[in-house]
C-alpha cells in the first residue's frame, strides 16, 4: 500500500475541492432550510464523473474504487457540502450490485448509479435487531405458484427512501430461533425494492438533525418480488442451497465500503470545522496578538488536525485493502478508520466551536449544527462500542459477551 498520494488521487482531491468550494456550506444549509435536496451539486458531481468513480467502466463508472469514492466525499466534506448519499448509493449499493449482480441487473444500475439519474437506499437496521444482524425478522419466502418472492418486515434508520428509485433490503431465508435470540438458520438475503412497490411503505422519522436527506422507518407487507430482484439471483441461490455464503460475502461487500465512506464523511466533517476555527484563531483579536498564538488555543487545534491526518492513513488503508478484494482485512481496517475518524471528528467539531466561543454558536460561522452531526459519526453506521467489540474479539483474540 503506498502511504504517499499517487498524482492521479492528488489532483481527483483537488478537483472535487474546487467543486466543493463553489458550492459551499451556504449552499447546504440554505437546501436544509428550504426542505429540499442539493440535486445541483449532485448533478454537476455527476457530470464530472464523480458519482461513479468506484464502479466499473464497462457499466458506466470510473473504473476506480472506494479509495477514489473516498477521496470525493472526504473534499467535499471538507467544504462545507457533504452528500450523504454518496455512502449509499454508489458505495454500498453499486459495490454489491457490481460484484453481486446479475448481468440484468449490473446494466439495469450501474449505468444510472453512475450518472446520478437514479439512487438506491440501503435498508438493513430494524427496531428489535439494532447491531444485532442474527436478530433480523425480515424474512423472504417463495410463492410456490409464481416463483415471485414475499418480503414482510420492518427497517428504520433507512437513508434518502423518499427520493431513491429503490431500496436494497436485508432479509433472510430460513427459521429464527427465540430461545437462542437469534434467527436460527440465518440466511441472509439482498433484495432491490423499487419505490413504489405495493405493500411498501415509509414514514419519516422526526430527528433533530438537520440534512437533505430524511430518515425514515419501512414497513413491508407480503411485497411481492420478482425473482429477479434477489441480487445474484439464480436457481441455487433462490432456492437456499449455498445461499448462506453468498448471502453474507454480499453483506459484507456493501458494509466495508459503508464503514469506509462513514470515515469519509466525519474526517470532511472533521477538517471543515477546524479550518473555520483556524481561520478564525489567526484573526480574533483580544489582547496584543491573535488568540491563535496561545497554545491554551493552538495546541487542541494541532492535536485535532494530527487525530484527523491519523484517521485518514487508516481510512486509506481500509479502502486499499477493500478495492485489493481482501474483505477480512478490509472488515477490521474499515472498523478501525470509522472508530479513529469519529472520535477524531468530535474532538475537532468541539474545539472549534471552543476556540469561537460565542460565536461558534451563531449561524453566522455554521458550526453549531455540526455539534449534533459530529455525535452521527461515533452512532453510525456501526457505533463505536460495537467497533470496540469487534476489535476486542476479531482482533485480539478475547471471549465474547455476546
């Protein structure tokens, strides 16, 4: 793994840095408050090849990876105007769909994935499983008849539903056992959903976190499927033999790239907000010199921008070995940049609105917003503990409590 920049993902960032600085945080927030969604910085982000930079060329894409999906999110972040999507969609979505898929569905996708004219939601969490995926309840069963399949059960937490053209649904075949507290004969399954299915409903979940995209809670009623919305498809996946190990490689396709463009988005975060209270502490001031020179000042913002550099070394390396198609020491490299890059993101998103005092809580600098949005960084998609549980047992070798 190169530790320094090849000069092709030097001038991708700054690039996407110069797109990202004629948007700007303005141009969120102001989407924020008007309710709608910045589908022009999407748009241009698509026409520059940007949206699909990870997926394959054949279909569409960049022929890159999650290294150079990273690196988007990451400058665009930095400047003020994340799109959270590019998490979902491209990254999870379109990584399982290009490694998963049925040729049928790699052209359906991957080509409109890539140009930004249709999204696709990720739906995995559900009320009563939360980290627990051997406790999910959405189950699949074929109708004899038709071969179609039967989808029932619920998901929250689900990112961007209202405006995806479909939802990529975690479900299972096989028998849940209560007494273990566990589905039993876990089977896991990937389902593309369309919107507008019957029986498929949304709510949207009221959060105190401003974004674009709204959370919402699914709720899915006997949907009916064709045969060829299970991802992969095929006689001997649909009917469950090998289906278990396909399930769960694809599982695991799409949550590495997650992991790793979660870490993208807090390090974006992470930055932003210490460029504005850099920016600030060089400028204000109180006595004879600008605050910046009191290490009282300058020493937290020094030790936030080594935790954000730090974090960044282990997201890249996460991203190389996941783009290498080493998924085991991509699962545990991608747990260990999300955890660094959320703690990192919190401590920067802190000091900064420190070092403003009172004005860090002013809507004039924008970051008092980011206070609640930098907590989402240790929350999701996997929460610091259960990345510490990971570790502690994966990794160090320790008996589980769970």
């Amino acid at each position: 793994m190169p530790v320094i920049e090849s000069e092709e993902h030097k001038a991708l960032r700054a690039a996407v840095a110069a797109l990202g600085k004629r948007y700007g945080r303005d141009y969120l927030t102001n989407a924020v408050s008007s309710g709608r969604h910045p589908t022009e910085l999407w748009a241009e982000a698509a026409e520059l090849g940007y949206l699909g930079v990870n997926l394959p060329e054949e279909y569409g894409g960049g022929g890159g990876g999650i290294s150079e999906l990273s690196i988007v999110l990451e400058e665009l972040g930095a400047a003020g105007c994340p799109l959270l999507m590019l998490v979902v969609s491209p990254a999870i979505c379109g990584t399982v769909i290009a490694r998963f898929g049925t040729e049928e569905q790699k052209r359906e996708w991957l080509p409109a994935l890539s140009d930004g004219t249709r999204t696709m939601a990720f739906g995995i969490t559900e009320p009563d499983a939360g980290s627990n995926s051997h406790r999910i309840t959405t189950t699949a069963r074929r109708d004899a008849d038709t071969g179609d399949w039967l989808l029932t059960g619920r998901k929250v937490f689900v990112s961007g539903v209202d405006t995806a053209d479909a939802t990529l649904i975690v479900g299972r075949t096989g028998t849940g056992s209560a007494a273990e507290g566990r589905t039993g004969n876990l089977k896991p399954c990937l389902f593309i959903v369309p919107r507008d299915t019957e029986g498929f409903q949304r709510h949207a979940i009221d959060m105190e976190l401003n974004a674009s995209e709204r959370q919402f809670e699914l709720v899915l009623d006997d949907v009916r499927l064709p045969a060829g919305a299970l991802v992969g498809g095929g006689p001997s996946h649909a009917s469950g033999s090998g289906g278990e190990d396909a399930g769960l490689l694809q599982l695991f396709a799409g949550l590495n790239p997650e992991r790793i463009m979660g870490a993208a988005f807090a390090i974006g975060m992470g930055r932003y907000a210490l460029a504005r209270a850099v920016e600030y502490a060089r400028e204000r001031t109180v006595w004879k010199v600008p605050i910046g020179a009191h290490q009282a000042i300058a020493h937290p913002l020094a030790q936030a921008h080594i935790e954000l550099e730090m974090a960044r070394l282990m997201m890249q390396k996460a991203a190389h070995l996941c783009d290498a198609g080493d998924d085991i020491g991509a699962g545990e490299a991608a747990n260990m940049a999300k955890y660094a890059a959320g703690e990192a993101c919190v401590k920067a998103v802190d000091q900064a609105v420190h070092t403003l005092g009172g004005n860090g809580l002013t809507r004039e600098y924008g970051l008092a917003s980011l206070i609640t949005a930098a907590r989402v960084s240790r929350i999701a998609p996997v929460s610091r503990e259960m990345i510490l549980n990971y570790v502690s047992h994966q990794t160090l070798g320790l008996p589980k409590s769970y």
